[in-house]
C-alpha cells in the first residue's frame, strides 16, 4: 500500500490503483498510516495528536491574507490538512462514456468586427479584409504561423470558448495556448518586430511561450500581468471568480499589476511547481508549492480533484460541461474530494459522489439541482 501511496502523492496512480487506495482509507486505523506517510513526504515533524487541525487551518487561513510572503507556513499546515480532513470522502469513478455538452458554438472576432464562427472537425481558413490567409484550423487547432500581413501596426482577432468546449491556438511565433472552457483570448495576428508579444485574456490557459529573448511574452489579465521569456504555466483568471491565479510549470514568470511594469526588485519571480494566487477583493499575494498536475490535467481532457471542496468542483463542471448547477445542501459545499475523471458524463460524475456523500439531484435539459435526500 505505500507504493499506491507514493503514487498519489506523485499523481502516477492508475484510476483503479486509486480505487484500491480508496477502499483501504475505509478503515479508521488506515487512515492515521496514511497521514503517517504524508508527514514523510512532505518531510514534516509535527504531533497531530494535540492539534485541532480544523481549528488550526481556519486560524491560519485569516492570517494567510494578512502576509503575503507565509506561504512556507501554509503550505506545511496544507498538507497536515489533506492529510486529516474529508478521508471519509475518498472516492474515484472512471467510466467510458461520451461527454455531455451543449451545441453551442467557438467564435472569432476579426479586426473589422466581423465574427466567424469556428466548427469543430471542420478546416476553416481565417482571411482579413485585403483577402490574405492570416490564420487555418485544421484538426481541432487553430495556427497563425508564418502569416504575411501589414507589419506596420498591430491586427487584432479575438477567440471566445463557450462552455464545454476547449481549443488549441498556436500564435504567430509559435507560442501553443490551450484555451479550456468559457475563456477569451485577445491576440496579434501578427507580433511585431521591436514590441512585446502582449496578449489579453480571461478565463483558464495553459500557455507554452516560445522562446524570443528580445521579446517578452506578456499575458493581461484583469488586474495581472504575467510576463515571460520561454515557459510553460497555467493561468486561471474568469472574470466572475474572486481569486486569479497562475501555476509555473517551467522557467520563470514575473507577476506584477496590470498599471505597473515590470521589475525584478518589487514584482513577484514565481518558481516552478509554485502557484501564485492574487486575492482580487482583498487586493493580496499568496504563493505556495503545489501539484501542478492537478493544475494541467484538463489539457489532457482529465479531471483531477486532490482534495477539493465541492463549492470549486461545481464551479469546474459547470464550466467543462455546460451546465448550471443549483445546490441546495450547504454543508455539501465544504467537503473534499479526491477524484479522476476523463470521458464520464456530468450524471455519472454527480453519482460517484454519491457514493460517499448522500445527497439526490434532478437534471432537467442544461440545468441540475443538488439537494439533500
């Protein structure tokens, strides 16, 4: 069983490894060898004995908004915390079911205005007003490489993904996005020589920015910019969430406000396997290691859930499939998942929950209500 564990911790675990690891944290005594295991990982010394572990994590969630730079701290109390709370919750379904979604459509928005409709499994040709093929989609990816327009001044085109669906867009350098559902990317048909690569953006990408010395690549969000050479990093910035965030996979960033420029002595220089979180309403940092697995599973078409609180899963199915989900059995809400999906349907994600948590739900057309049976 320690090398079921040790899978998990490195998310190599196969979905019906996961299931085994799930019916052995049945049993209490289990339960206090797993946390053991946890400890050692993380390579922490703590006596959990004498610890209100929920008393603690609320405690220090308070104090986390007030310090910017206690991450170290939070993160060893973060691993305490996966490591006790919501065991009983541990459940994984993996099925091979066509995914549900709603015909609605991806669509571009050319410099004139014009908006093109973008059909999957279609090849499309992107042509500007002079008639010049800036762009081609072809095979589920949208590619700008080698476009020959007017290198004078900037052509914008802006991509909008609806709800369960997602698309890859390769820019004209060569820099790969993989744009998940409901965001929007504003774009360059062209970068220009002597400027920055700037693009704007809401909603979640993983970014992979070709490498270009003399030209940082920037991403601007709503209050964020991140800046980049040559990197590979997820962002997660939907206008409607009170928290951005960016996860650093490999290179570096620099994180710094959207009315501010970039500087090594005052903007934030993320690490990889780091996620930077900025607290929009509260106007505050956070920066702690995590698993950027979990972070990049949905480019790979997966769900991964490490402990999650249902609140934020609803949030993510909402968004993957199209749905909008009413839940009325609050106390649901704050109980933690760990779960893998991939080609289940919403109805079947929803009954794996079940299993450990008794709650029923009604789906009518796109819309589902949660409540307590």
């Amino acid at each position: 069983m320690k090398k079921l564990i040790e899978k998990y911790l490195t998310n190599t675990i196969s979905s019906s490894e996961m299931m085994d690891l799930s019916d052995w944290l049945r049993k209490d005594e289990n339960k206090e060898t797993f946390k053991a295991h946890i400890l050692q990982y993380y390579d922490l010394n703590y006596a959990l004995q004498d610890v209100d572990v929920e008393s603690e994590y609320m405690t220090l969630m308070k104090s986390i908004s007030k310090q910017k730079n206690s991450y170290k701290k939070w993160y060893k109390w973060a691993a305490i915390f996966v490591g006790v709370i919501g065991l009983s919750s541990l459940y994984v379904l993996s099925t091979h079911n066509k995914v549900i979604t709603k015909d609605n459509e991806i669509t571009l928005k050319l410099e004139n205005g014009d908006v093109k409709i973008i059909r999957e499994n279609n090849n499309e040709r992107i042509i500007n007003e002079e008639g010049t093929i800036v762009g081609v989609y072809h095979d589920d990816k949208l590619e700008y490489k080698n476009t020959k327009v007017n290198d004078k001044e900037l052509v914008y085109n802006e991509l909008s993904i609806p709800y369960g669906k997602k698309l890859q867009l390769v820019l004209s350098d060569g820099t790969m996005v993989h744009l998940n559902a409901g965001s929007t990317l504003k774009y360059p048909v062209k970068f220009l020589k002597g400027k920055d690569r700037k693009v704007f953006f809401s909603g979640e990408a993983y970014f992979v920015i070709a490498k270009d010395k003399l030209h940082p690549f920037i991403v601007n969000t709503q209050d964020v910019n991140i800046q980049a050479l040559g990197t590979k990093f997820n962002v997660n910035s939907y206008r409607e969430d009170n928290e951005m965030n960016t996860v650093l996979v490999e290179g570096s960033v620099g994180l710094y406000k959207v009315d501010e420029k970039f500087d090594t002595n005052t903007s934030t220089v993320l690490q990889p396997g780091y996620k930077f979180t900025w607290d929009k309403s509260e106007e505050s940092i956070d920066v702690k290691e995590v698993d950027v697995s979990e972070y990049t599973a949905w480019t790979k078409g997966e769900l991964l859930f490490k402990m999650k609180p249902f609140s934020e899963i609803i949030k993510i199915l909402e968004r993957n499939y199209d749905v909008v989900i009413t839940n009325n059995y609050n106390s649901l809400n704050e109980k933690r998942f760990l779960a893998k999906f991939d080609t289940e349907t919403i109805e079947q994600i929803l009954i794996s929950f079940q299993s450990s948590e008794d709650f029923s739900f009604t789906i009518e057309e796109n819309r589902i209500t949660i409540n307590r049976r």
